[in-house]
C-alpha cells in the first residue's frame, strides 16, 4: 500500500540515490528527521555510520548488516541502530519504510 497523499506532499530529501530508485517523504524537526522512504528497485545501500537511527518495514524486505550482524526485516518489524555503528544491506523494489533520524540534518530537504 503507498503511502497516504498527504505524507507524499511532504518535502523530499536531497539523498545521493537516483529519484527513480527512492522516493522521499520528510518531517523534520530541532532535534531529528523522520523520513518516508520508498524503493522503486532493488538497492544497495553502502555501508556508512551516522547518529542514531529506528526504522519500521512497512512493505517489503529489508536486509541489513548492523554491527556486523546481519537480519532480514519484513513489514511489522523494527530495527534500531545505535550512533557510530556502521550498517549497510540490501531492500527490496516496492520496499517502503519510515525511519527516525537522530540528526534533524541527516539529509538536507529539496527545495
């Protein structure tokens, strides 16, 4: 199921994946960004680190490597990635999920 109209109005982010790869959907605030995310094809996110960061699958699947630990999340499940800790992994085309930013400045928004 897409996301509701008013969620894909919101701003999207500038990220460095091609727009017909991923979707993006942003609420930002002082202290965190919480982004909509939507995978047109299949992806390979590289591994990096960053602040803290939650995430829950809404649609598809998800594998990640967190810490070196890697897991395969489905719609309904949640993942919690410490501060500093690197993850990369692979999703799904049609994949949809939300994650939770510890850095309002994660991504800037387009426009």
């Amino acid at each position: 199921m897409p996301f509701p109209d008013f969620i894909t109005q919101f701003p999207s982010l500038d990220v460095p994946f091609p727009e017909d790869t991923v979707q993006t959907a942003v609420i930002r605030s002082d202290v965190g960004l919480v982004a909509f995310f939507t995978f047109l094809k299949d992806f390979e996110l590289p591994a990096h680190a960053h602040k803290a960061q939650w995430g829950t699958v809404i649609e598809g699947e998800v594998e990640l490597t967190i810490g070196g630990v890697t897991k395969t999340y489905r719609p309904g499940d949640s993942y919690s990635i410490p501060s500093g800790v690197e993850h990369g992994g692979r999703i799904k085309a049609g994949t949809r999920v939300i994650d939770a930013f510890e850095e309002a400045d994660r991504y800037p928004i387009k426009g």
